[in-house]
C-alpha cells in the first residue's frame, strides 16, 4: 500500500504535468529558464532528449491522453536526425531511444518504433572493443586533431544504457548484442567500483590491447572522489543488468554500491553532488536522489523483504525529501525538482534537469504499481 505522501505526488504530477505538456508540447526540453523549459530540437543529439519522451510516455500509460502519445512521437521523429548522425550517436543511446521509440513499441506495437529502437541498439554494439570488453563513451571523429583521443574511454553511465542491448538480443534472438552486455558489465565491475562500493566515472583502456590504464577524475569533486549521480547510474544500472541476465553477481554489484551510498547519505536526505566534497559546499544534486531511488526499488523488490527492505526505505526516504522540499508543484512553472547539478566544476549548479523530473516520476509511478517499464 503507498503511502499517502505517494498518492498526494502521483496526483500533483499528473495535474501539473497536463499543463506543463500542452504548453510545452513541441518542444524538447533540458532545463529552465525563469520556470520555462528550454528547446533542444536544435542540438537533437544531446543526451538527454529522450527523458521528455519517456515522461510523455508514463503519462499516457497512466491515463491514455492521445496529447502525450502525440508528443512522445513527434519528439521520437526529430531523433532520427541523430540516427543519421555518426557524431550524435554516442553510448547514451538508451537514454535516448528506450524511452522514446523503445517506450512506443512496448505501448503500441509499432513497427517504425521497433525499427528505430533495435537501429540504435546496432549502433551501440558498435562501439563495443573486444580487447578490452568495453563500450566506448564519446567520439572525436569531427575534429581531425583530436581523433583517437576518446577511443579508449568508458564510463559509469553507460551502465544505465545496457538494457537497449538486452531489448535488442530479447527481441532478435540474437545472443551478440546481450554478450556484449555482460562483458561491458563484468569489465565495469572489475574496473570502475572500488572496495567500499564508491565507483569512480571515466575509465581508460590501451583501445588497442585493452590494458586499463587509469582512472580519470569526471563530474565530480576530484580523481578518487564519489560523484552521486555516477553512483546512482550504477546502482540502477547493476540492478537491470541482474533483471536481464539473472547472474547473481550484478546483484550483489548493486547492493555493495547502494550500501555505500545509503551509509553516505546526510541526514537531511538531501543528496550533495559528491559525498567527498568539502563540508562547506552545499552544492545539491536532486537528481541522484532519485536516480539512485529507482535502482534501490528494484534491489528491494529482487530480493524481497517488502517495507522492511533497508533499500526501500532508503528510496523512501530520498523520494520523500525531494517531494517535501525540493519539488515545485506551481502549474505555472514547467519543470518540477529542483536543485539539480551537472558536474561540481560546472559554473552553474542547483537548476532544473529533464531527467530529474523523468526519474522522480518513474520511482513515484514504481511505488504506486503503474509504471511503463521501459528498461
């Protein structure tokens, strides 16, 4: 049974979330700007467009207003400028595309949706380096002097992209697509998280004989700090690969970081943008509360132990700060967490990001059993 808090949050999403659509309708959305979402459709690779969608999406499976359908789609359209784009193609591609044409799929059946999907998963595996068993993050192919550079680099994030390789070999029967799932996973593990279950963000391989070299600082504090939102990323991201492969070892992988996160966790319940930056920053980001909200969800409901899982009532916690203090609910503001922050050496911290809204909504829509699983 949710509790009321959850019912009261589930009601104030929708309510603000049909006013915020039709107005917002055509546009694909990152952050704010005086409480009005910006446009991306004129840098569509970015990473994050694919939340908007996927928020569209939650709303229609909830209440089959044709208006979200219509915006999830018209957004999935634009993305196919991105399918065309070997620079805009990068490893977030489930980000992109499990929520949007991925999401479609699922709820319609379309075969256009299908095709998109399973284009994007091609292109990831793509990416993939067999001598060291790893998915490569970003590109450098548009500028000649710089080639070469990112060959050799993975990072945290990707882990939350694996489930568009598990849809694809799911849906193809094609075993490659999941092998190179679990190898991408298994290097993650033994590379990226530490012995107290921190991770670090950017790791870099030899691309040529997969030796990995080193560990890179990233969006955190500092090299050999905790980045939140990275340990979100693998929290989630190692639950889903135990959902899709069902080896045990992800599990414990997912457990061991979300222990470290919730010993980590101020009594405030709101979530610094590093657990190691220095006392006096304040600086918060919301959206690894809850990122790491969703993932701990999902450990609890993988090993059972129902409302008395410490992981349950670790993303209770952090759900109910955010929806307490750190949601805005005015219908006349588009965006609806705040206090969210990119990277701590950013010169902007504590805005609004797309995909804080998108994961809040998904972990209230976990908790009150109505969820669109889209990974």
């Amino acid at each position: 049974m949710s509790e009321e808090w959850v019912k009261q949050a589930e009601e104030r999403i929708r309510v603000k979330l049909a006013q915020v659509a039709a107005r917002s309708a055509h546009k694909v959305p990152y952050t704010t700007k005086d409480g009005v979402f910006d446009d991306q459709t004129g840098n569509i690779s970015w990473w994050t467009n694919g939340f908007w969608g996927g928020m569209m999406w939650q709303m229609y499976h909830v209440t089959k207003e044709g208006l979200y359908r219509e915006i999830a789609q018209e957004l999935e359209e634009k993305l196919d400028a991105t399918l065309m784009d070997p620079d805009g193609m990068d490893h977030d591609s489930g980000f992109r595309w499990l929520l949007t044409s991925g999401a479609n799929f699922r709820e319609t059946g379309r075969e256009e949706a299908y095709r998109r999907t399973l284009l994007a998963a091609c292109n990831m595996a793509g990416r993939f380096n067999p001598a060291g068993n790893f998915i490569r993050a970003w590109n450098d192919w548009g500028n000649m002097e710089r080639r070469g550079e990112n060959a050799g680099v993975a990072i945290i994030d990707c882990m939350m992209n694996l489930p568009l390789l598990y849809w694809a070999s799911e849906q193809t029967k094609d075993p490659r697509f999941y092998q190179i799932a679990v190898r991408h996973a298994d290097t993650v593990t033994k590379h990226f998280i530490r012995g107290d279950g921190s991770v670090i963000h950017i790791g870099e391989f030899d691309p040529h004989t997969g030796e990995f070299l080193r560990s890179v600082g990233g969006q955190g504090y500092a090299h050999g700090s905790s980045w939140t939102r990275g340990q979100a990323w693998a929290v989630y991201g190692f639950v889903l690969s135990y959902l899709h492969s069902k080896k045990e070892k992800y599990l414990e992988c997912a457990k061991r970081i979300a222990d470290y996160f919730i010993v980590n966790i101020p009594e405030s319940g709101l979530i610094p943008v590093d657990f190691c930056q220095p006392k006096a920053c304040g600086w918060e980001d919301s959206t690894a509360a809850a990122i790491a909200a969703c993932g701990m969800l999902e450990i609890a409901k993988a090993i059972g132990g129902g409302e008395d899982s410490p992981y349950r009532r670790a993303a209770l916690k952090l759900l109910r700060t955010l929806y307490e203090k750190r949601c805005d609910w005015s219908e006349k503001t588009d965006a609806v967490v705040q206090k969210c922050t990119a990277a701590y050496h950013d010169r902007e911290h504590e805005f609004t990001i797309i995909y804080g809204d998108y994961y809040f909504m998904e972990a209230i829509w976990k908790l009150t059993g109505q969820e669109l699983f889209m990974w």
